[in-house]
C-alpha cells in the first residue's frame, strides 16, 4: 500500500509538471504571437522593426533591405542607428525617453518623412513613413536599383576595407557615419561593455575651431590613449566640409612621423648643447646668405651684440659688422676689401676657404669655410693666438739655437737616430762647402760621408763614424784627427745626444797641436778611443 502510495503522488507530480510547462509556453507563444501581430502584412512596402533591448526581433523585408546597407559590425540596433543618424541626427537622444512616454515621433531632418517609436512589454516597434511629394524621383526599376545597391556595397567595401579611421559629424558634433576602422578603434576604447552602442565613442578630441563645418582647417595632430596601451597613437585628422552642413573627418596615423620629429628633435637639442659648448665660433648662413645658427662663442670672439645676431643678418652685413669692431685685418683699400668679401664666400661655398686673420687687436683667428649640401655655408672662427704665440716662442728659441751654433768656430753636424741630418751651423757650410739647409732632400750620415771622404786623406773613422751613429744604447763621446786634401789638419768631436741623436764637430787644429795622425792600414780608432777614456 506504501509504495501505491508513493507512485501515485510521483504521477500526480509529473502531471503538475507538464501542465505548468504547456501552460508557460502557451503564455509565451502567445506574448511572442502579439509581438508578430504588431507588423500586419499591408506594412511590408516600408521599413518597421520590433527590438528587445539591441536585439531584433523582426522585421518587414524592406526594413531588413535597409538594415543590410548599414554597418556590418555591432549590435543589429547599432547597425539600424548607424543607418538612421543622417536623416534622424536625434534619434539615439530620443529614444533614451521612448520607456517613460510610450511612444515618440523623430521628423526627418529634410521634413519627408518621420520615425514613429512604440513601447509596449519591453519591445519596441520602428516604423518609417515617408511624406508623399510632387519633387519624388520616379520609382527605381530593377535594374537602376540593382546598380545602386552594387555601387552601395562598392563603396562600403571600400570604406570598410580602408586602414584609417573615416568619421561624419553634423554640426552639433554628432556622428552620422563611419567606417570600420573607426569603429575599431572606437571599440578599443569603450571597452568590452560598451560594444555595440551607437553612436560610437569620441575617439578624437578636436577643439570647436578644428571641426567647426564650413570651414577648411589645416591637419590637426591629436592623441589616442587606448586602455591597457602606454603609447599614445598619435593621428593627423583633416576636414573636408560638405555641402549639407556636415564634415567628413580623415585620420591618417601618425606615429612614426611622431618618432621621426621626435628623434630630430632630440638630435637637434644634442647638437645645440654640443654648439653651444664648443670654444670655436659657429656661423651657418642659409642659401640666401641670411645667419641662421650661431653659437655662444661667436658672441664671445666677434664682440657682436647678441640682439644683431637674433636679428638674422646677411652675410656681407655680417663682415661689415665685423669690420667696424675691427674683428677683420684692415685691407689698404675698400674696394679690395669688398672683392675679398666675395672671394671668401666664392671659397666658402666650394669648401675651400682657410685663412688666418691678424687683427688690430693682437689676436689672432683661424677662419674656415665649410659649404653644406642644400647651399648653406658656415664659418668657424677660432682663437689661434694661444698657439700663434707659442709658434713664435718655438720659432724664435729655434732660431736663438741656430744662432749660437752659428757662433760657435767648429763646424757642428747633428744626427738623428736614425740617421738623418737634423741639423748644423754656419762652421759647417763654410768648412765642408755646402750648406745642407740649402737642399729639399734630407742628408743621410752615408751622404755627409761621403762628401766628407772626397775633401779628406783616407782614415778608418768613417766606418766608425757610421756604426756611432746607428749604435743603440749607452754611448760614450770620442774623439779623433784627420787630414784634408789641402794638408790642413781637422779635430773630429763625436757626442751622443738624447733621443739617439748624435753630434759630430769639426774644428781646424793648429800646427802646434798637432798629434800623429794613425795612417789608414792601421785598425779602428773607435775601440782605442774607448779604452782611453775608460
């Protein structure tokens, strides 16, 4: 009994159950059968739709025509307002109100036609109807809307397929139109949550002036931030207004023009600090001989005023200004001086000018130009005086040595290590007869023997003369005699110097002095020499 019991009450609940479910899906068919009722079949000629929410849930055949020539992307309510924007700019604005009033009518923004909006159980029903006028184009026949609706998705694949973003706003700001790439872009910075909507996200803030219609405004560089990104993307938006009051907006991207200027700039700004610490004064002149960049240093060696610089002066106003601070040697004349003005750019332009300035003033400047490849020409001005005067000082104690050589009664002969003649007096060129200052060659240690063989009696100090002066190391000074041709005897003074260098001296014996002389079979009087000193 206990378990009839039990299988009769599972059979009742199994029947409770089935009822509830047909009686809910009648309710349903129902409600949905009321909602299809709301398109009656003398409304198939004109566009009505039933939404829930974004979702639709029907729609005449021409309804679904025109829902087919809007956006491919988003929800089927943001393709429909996309489509709808141009001739009803305040529909997105007016439907927001369509769940408290119940119904609203949007007229057209030509005044041929109106949108009418239906709320009723959580749907709402769009129907268009279109005012009646004698201006009304004739109907289209097959074929002419065949080939309007092929050039309508020629021209949407174009869009669509277009990388840069392409936008249409009214003058209020409002969008009507844009193509995927706006879409895109619009989409990455809503966020999830918000895809779908109509009308997109303002992706690019442009300021009133810039997107005033009407007016034809220059490019305007604008910033992206998009979630999740730390670069910026960075566009060059241009206008082109049109004839019904709207604007149609082009993107181009601009990051890599961006990276370009930027790197530019920095290299600019590094090339300004270099110029700027530089001691030799910069001057560029443009191709029309206008002062574009100059440094602190010009400044400082010209003595020109800051302000007439700035003031971006030519070339030749330049050198007079110079002229007159008497920072440019004095010509005996103007007129030449004038010519040596347009011989210095002549020779500034083709990269060969080099001259050094002695002005009044005791300093002295080296002047160099250098041309550039797009026509521009730049001086450098260095103070040279620093090194002028020790030139001079070098040169001057030079000439003081060559001086007290000359002096000297010997005749004097320096060698460098390796060799060469560096050296000798006015002893020398008088005892020898040649003067080796005279000669565009250098005189070797085997040349001066040479002549020195050809004016003396035979002797082996001239092999050891030779091996001296090569020998590296520590050397020790000797001495020796020898004959020349006229019979005249010749004390020979050989002394290494520092650096390897060696000084040979020769000097006239008199009679008295004069010691025996070894003949030339006798060995070398190098190593006699070196045990005598030892």
């Amino acid at each position: 009994m206990l378990y009839a019991f039990y299988a009769a009450v599972l059979i009742m609940a199994a029947f409770l159950i089935a009822l509830a479910v047909l009686l809910a899906y009648g309710m349903i068919a129902q409600h949905r059968a009321r909602r299809i009722r709301w398109i009656s079949g003398t409304e198939q000629d004109r566009p009505v739709f039933l939404f829930e929410n974004e979702t639709l849930l029907d729609a005449t055949s021409s309804g679904r025509q025109l829902l087919e020539t809007g956006p491919r992307t988003g929800s089927a309510w943001a393709r429909l307002a996309g489509v709808l924007s141009p001739q009803f700019p305040e529909l997105a604005a007016r439907m927001r109100d369509l769940a408290d009033l119940g119904e609203i009518t949007v007229p057209a923004a030509d005044g041929q036609g109106r949108l009418v909006a239906t709320w009723q159980d959580g749907v709402a029903r769009i129907s268009l109807d279109t005012a009646a006028s004698d201006n009304d184009p004739p109907a289209l026949d097959r074929h002419s809307l065949s080939a309007l609706t092929e050039e309508v998705e020629t021209l949407r694949a174009n869009f669509d397929h277009t990388p840069h973003p392409i936008w249409r706003e009214t003058s209020e700001g409002a969008i009507t139109w844009c193509n995927a790439a706006y879409l895109d872009l619009a989409d990455g910075i809503a966020g999830s949550g918000d895809l779908g909507s109509w009308p997109p996200v303002r992706v690019f803030d442009l300021s009133p002036s810039d997107s005033a219609v009407g007016v034809a405004a220059a490019p305007q560089r604008v910033p992206v931030s998009i979630p999740g990104q730390t670069t910026r993307h960075w566009f060059d938006v241009t206008t082109v207004p049109l004839d019904n009051g709207q604007s149609i907006f082009v993107a181009i991207p601009a990051d890599a023009l961006v990276r370009a200027e930027t790197a530019l700039e920095e290299f600019v700004t590094t090339l300004t600090k270099t110029f700027a610490s530089l001691p030799i004064g910069l001057a560029i002149f443009d191709r029309s001989r206008r002062l574009a960049v100059f440094n602190p240093a010009l400044l400082d060696l010209t003595v020109l005023p800051a302000d007439f610089l700035i003031s971006k002066p030519s070339l030749s106003v330049f050198l007079d200004r110079l002229r007159e601070a008497r920072m440019i040697p004095e010509p005996k004349d103007y007129r030449s001086w004038r010519q040596q003005l347009a011989d210095l750019e002549a020779a500034a332009q083709n990269g060969t000018y080099e001259e050094t300035w002695t002005l009044p003033t005791g300093q002295t400047y080296r002047v160099t130009g250098r041309p550039h490849p797009d026509g521009a020409v730049a001086l450098l001005f260095e103070d040279i005086s620093s090194e002028m005067s020790a030139t001079r000082r070098f040169r001057a104690e030079l000439e003081a040595g060559q001086a007290v050589l000359d002096a000297l009664p010997q005749g004097v002969a320096v060698f460098t290590s390796s060799g060469v003649l560096s050296m000798s007096n006015a002893g020398y060129a008088d005892l020898w007869g040649n003067d080796p200052s005279t000669s565009l060659s250098d005189v070797t240690i085997s040349d001066a023997i040479g002549r020195w063989r050809d004016h003396a009696a035979p002797t082996p100090i001239w092999d050891d003369l030779r091996a001296f002066v090569a020998q590296p190391g520590h050397r020790q000074a000797w001495s020796a005699q020898l004959s020349l041709l006229n019979g005249q005897r010749l004390s020979c003074e050989v002394t290494p110097l520092a650096l390897g260098a060696t000084m040979i001296s020769f000097q006239l014996v008199r009679a008295d002095t004069v010691q025996p002389v070894a003949p030339a079979s006798e060995p070398s009087v190098l190593p006699q020499v070196a045990e005598a000193k030892a």
